[in-house]
C-alpha cells in the first residue's frame, strides 16, 4: 500500500481496477496467460469435455468393450425405464438417503458446531476432536462400525441390551436388516462430519456479536435469537452444504460397498445397492459400458435439476450479507 | 454500571444484587449444560477410536466378548498383520500415489490460480466460474470413457490411472488457493511488475512464498484423498495383488478376517495411523483450508 499511495506513480494505478503496463519484460502476458491456464485446459479436455462427449455417444450404444460400439438409439434409456427393476430400486434408494441424510447432517453439523461456540477456552480441544474422525479413511471407518454394529458381537448393540432396547437372543440385526442398514450408514456418516461442521463453525464464529445483544436487548429468548438472527446467516452455509451433500449422495458408494461385503446375509435385499453401485456393477463387473454410460447421463440430468431447483429457489431463503459466489 | 451503587436507594441495591447474583447462577448453569453437552459429544466422536484401539489390543477370542477392557493385553496383532498380509507393500503402494499426485498437484494448480487471481484478463471471472460449475459434475460422467482411455493405454491395471490425473489442475485446488490468491493485496504484485519483474517472478517470488499455507492445505488434502481413495484403486489396479492399496488391502482383509476382528482393527489402526499424525502436524493448515473453500465467497 504505501509504495504506491501518496504519490501518485501512475495514474492507472491510483484506480486500482486495471494492470498497469509493464516497463520491460512480456509487454502482453497472452502467452503466459495462456501458458498458465494450460494445466487447467488440458485436463479440462482430457478429463471433462472429451470424456461427457463420448460417454454420451456411447449412452446410445451397446459396447462391451470388446467389440466396438454399436448403435442401439434410445434402447439403453428405454431398458433404464421400463425394465430394469434394480435401476428403479437403486435409484428409490439413493433418493431416500439423499433426503433423509442431508438435513440430518445439516442439523447434527450444526447443532456441534453451535455447541463449540460455546465451549470458550476448551474450544481448540473440542474441535480437534469433533474433527478427528472425519480423518478416518472411509475403509477404515466402515470396517469399525460394521463391528460396532455387529448383532451377536457389536458394542452398540452390547449397550441397547443393557438398556433393555434390544433383546440378547433376538438382536437388532442393523447392517443385516433392510429397515436398519441405511440408518447405520447415516450413523457411520455423521461420525465423519468434521469438515462439514468446520464450515459451520466458522460460519457461526463470523455472525456479529452486537446482533445477539440488539436482540437481547430487544427481548428475544434464546430460541428467537436462533430463530431470527443465527439460522438466516447460516443460511448461505446451510445452502452449501445442501448443493455439495445432494452431489455427494448421488455418488454414495464406497460405505456402502464396503458395508454390504461385511454383512452377514450378504445384503440379498439390495438395501444398500445406491444409483453409484448400479453404475459400479454395470460397467465393471458386467462391462456393460453403453449402458453404464447411459445410467451416468442419468444420474447428471437428476444432479443437475437438484442444483438448478436449489439454485432458483435459494433467493426465497438464502441470505448474503456480503453477495456470494452465486450471484 | 454508569450508576455508581451508594447512589441508589438500598431496596434498589438488593434487587440488583439479587439480579446479579441470578443471572451469574444462570451463567454458571448454562456453562454447565453447554459444557456436559460438549463433553457427552466428544466421548461419543472419541468412543470408536477407543474401541479400535483396545479391540487391537486383545486375543482373538476376548475381541468376541464385548469387553471394554483388554485382559490380557496383547500387542501380537500388529506384527500378525505385518505378517499375514503384504502390508509394508500395500503401504508402500499408497503413498508412492498419494506423494506423485501431491508433487503434481502443486506443480499444476498453481499457474491456473495465479492467472484467476492476479493477472488481470477478458473473460477471467466468466472462466473462473465456469470452473466452479465444473465441480458440480458428477465423477460418474466422465469414469467411463476415461477407464477405457486408460485401458486403451495399457495403463490397467497400473498406478498411473491415479497419479496421472493430478498432473494437471482440478477445479477444487484451484479453487482453494485462488481463494487465497486474492486475499494476498494486488499492489504487491502491481509494485513488482513497475519495478520490471517477469510475471513468473512475480508468482515465484512474490504470491508462492505468501501463499505457503494454501500450499500446504491442497498438498495435504491431494494425499488425504489419494490415501482414501478406494474408488479408482478398485477399478483400475485390484486386479493386480501387487500394486493394491491400503483401501483394497484393507476391504479384502476384512472380508477375509470378519470374526478376527482384533487383526482387523490393528490393521485399521496402522491405516488411519499417517492421517492422524499428518492432522496432529498439519491441524490449523486444515482447518483453515476447510474453511477457505466453505464460507468465503
């Protein structure tokens, strides 16, 4: 700042909004522009635009890899509609999750973090621990609470008995019952809510302090101060959380993978078999990739109508203090 | 407290004390709900870590038993699975991927942040946010033709499918340390450009040294990905025992060993083991980096 304040070296400077020119050296960066955005557009190319374009060629096909593709029209998304049945039951069971977890996940993000606001001096501690666990690799994780869940051996269920929920001969099967297994995936995801809940406590932290006195003042009670000043400033993280958690839940699977190989019964009632699973199965284990590719259409249609209808409706409810990066 | 006490008639001094001394039992009150609602949280975060722990500490057939408790205490099960399973190597396996893709990682996010941030450019923000909308994708889109790619390459089963990939720029490090980028004031980099430097200098010498801790926070969370990553490991390289990772490794232990839960949770340890010392070491660079991409617009 002071190097250039004062006097005014350059005029151009003084405004700030432009680059000044260069006295020697690139007299038009273009060429390092370019060059620097290279990593980004070849990847681009590579890894987005190429990839979306062929893989939706190869949604109107029939391609088992070893034979080149063939060109089927619309019967991959006709099979996807009308008669594969575990296209519908992944597709009930994704959607089910993805509304039952996100706003549970929000809530318990929110209700952690809003609890370590007031932790005061303890707060470093706490959070360092609320966090860990979001450090656990997913294989690890799973595999740990496959065994606390565990019916006959589990801990959990160890507990529930003591406490009369659960009877010692007849178990909560958990993991092993269709009812349960989904709720214990959501269990096993909201141990893991650390980053999640990072975002929320900063989001919290920076909410102005003479806020709550002016409501205070005004005679608000705890719950109208959560009410009318906290929940509409959160409501920007709130929004991110749900954008990034309804993605992430059209992509569940590695949980749920690991989850149903440590079952007892093997999960026959495909309870845990997510939209990513039935993509999983099709292209790699039955390498069926013209309609794996026409599955993953799909899923980015739904993805990207979730988003929109977020993004349209998120005026109506999302308030930004200071703009955002959506506007 | 303008009103000096001995100025206010005794009844008043006595309300106000009362007043004082409630809400000062309140106070004391809610730090006590607060701090036991705290305190119920943590044991339950703390709980399996706990569990995993003394589980890997037991024999086989206490490690059925539900005690809380190891008795006797046994620390076999670590050179077990050290033993039993090519572990070292599974190790060994992940972190050459998770170390190449954080050296290109850093090597490629960088250029791509400092053009989105501090050169000043047409059609700059219009990228930018395109760029942003390109995390939305769903991953699922783009596997398919990008598995074949690599199959025609020869590449499968190899690493090379997940190092590759982090060699060039991904929308969310770029993300991050543009962020961070823009926070650095562009009069230091408008200062350097008056007095002649090339526009590489300026990033080299100028916004790199500033920007350290995004730095460290995409390196940090490149390898916590790639150490997790279980995805792309079992699409393109379980199909060779030799190049299999932790994640694999540790998906076919469990499968294999699910009533020897005491191996199973000493291996479990030795795998999340690196991830914790790397956040014991690396905590405010983190926090920091979940943050920056979080909240700030």
């Amino acid at each position: 700042m002071s190097l250039l304040s004062g006097k005014a070296v350059r005029p151009s400077l003084k405004r700030g909004a432009t680059a000044p020119k260069p006295k020697h050296g690139v007299k038009t960066p273009g060429f390092f522009i370019f060059m620097c955005m290279l990593p980004w557009t070849l990847g681009f190319l590579l890894f987005t635009a190429y990839p979306m374009i062929a893989s939706f060629y190869q949604s109107f096909t029939r391609w088992d890899m070893v034979n080149p593709p063939r060109w089927i029209g619309l019967a991959n998304y006709n099979r996807m509609f009308y008669e594969d049945e575990l296209f519908w039951h992944a597709f009930k069971n994704t959607m089910w999750i993805s509304a039952t977890s996100i706003p549970i996940r929000i809530a318990f993000a929110m209700f952690s973090a809003w609890l370590l606001t007031k932790a005061g001096k303890t707060r470093n501690i706490y959070r360092t621990v609320y966090f860990l666990p979001s450090m656990v690799p997913v294989v690890a994780s799973t595999l740990i609470f496959a065994w606390l869940f565990q019916p006959y051996f589990g801990i959990i269920n160890m507990f529930l008995q003591k406490l009369h929920l659960s009877k010692k001969y007849d178990p909560i099967m958990w993991l092993d019952d269709p009812n349960l297994s989904k709720w214990a995936l959501i269990i096993l995801g909201l141990w893991g809510i650390g980053d999640t809940m990072i975002i929320f406590l900063a989001g919290l932290l920076d909410i102005d302090k003479s806020l709550y006195e002016a409501a205070s003042l005004e005679g608000a009670n705890a719950f109208q101060q959560f009410r009318y000043v906290t929940l509409p400033l959160m409501t920007p993280v709130i929004f991110f959380s749900a954008v990034t958690g309804v993605i992430g839940s059209f992509q569940y699977f590695t949980q749920a993978y690991i989850a149903t190989g440590l079952t007892i019964n093997g999960d026959y009632t495909r309870s845990m078999y997510f939209y990513a699973t039935h993509i999983y199965e099709t292209a790699f284990q039955q390498y069926d990739m013209g309609y794996a590719a026409a599955l993953s259409w799909f899923l980015l249609f739904i993805t990207l109508i979730a988003t929109v209808i977020m993004l349209v409706t998120q005026k109506r409810w999302v308030h930004y203090p200071n703009g955002s990066m959506f506007k | 407290m303008t009103v000096s006490t001995y100025e206010m008639s005794e009844e008043t001094t006595k309300q106000s004390k009362g007043a004082l001394r409630n809400k000062r039992v309140r106070t004391f009150l809610y730090g006590i709900a607060n701090h036991s609602g705290l305190f119920t949280l943590a044991m339950m975060f703390v709980f399996p870590f706990y569990l995993v722990i003394i589980v890997s500490l037991m024999n086989g057939d206490q490690a059925l038993m539900r005690s809380l408790w190891p008795n006797p205490l046994t620390f076999e099960n670590y050179p077990e699975v050290l033993s039993t399973v090519p572990f070292l190597q599974w190790t060994w396996n992940t972190f050459v991927i998770a170390a190449l893709s954080v050296v290109g990682a850093v090597i490629a996010n960088v250029p791509p942040a400092y053009a989105l941030s501090h050169l000043h450019w047409k059609g700059r923000q219009t990228v930018f946010v395109f760029i942003l909308g390109t995390m939305m994708l769903p991953g699922q889109v783009t596997m398919i033709p990008i598995y074949v790619t690599f199959a025609k390459f020869g590449w499968i089963p190899s690493n090379l499918p997940l190092i590759v990939p982090n060699f060039f720029a991904g929308a969310f490090s770029i993300f991050l340390l543009r962020q961070f980028f823009v926070s650095i004031p562009s009069e230091l980099t408008d200062a350097g450009r008056v007095d002649g430097c090339s526009e590489w200098q300026l990033m080299m010498r100028i916004i790199v040294p500033l920007a350290k801790p995004a730095i460290y926070a995409i390196a940090i969370f490149t390898f916590i990905g790639q150490w997790n990553d279980f995805f792309g490991a079992k699409i393109y390289l379980s199909a060779d025992p030799d190049l299999w990772t932790l994640g694999i490794g540790l998906t076919q232990f469990g499968n294999e060993h699910a009533t020897n839960m005491n191996t199973t949770m000493a291996a479990s340890v030795l795998f999340m083991l690196p991830l914790i010392v790397v956040f014991f070491f690396a905590q405010k660079v983190f926090v920091e980096g979940v943050t920056l991409t979080g909240v700030k617009g």
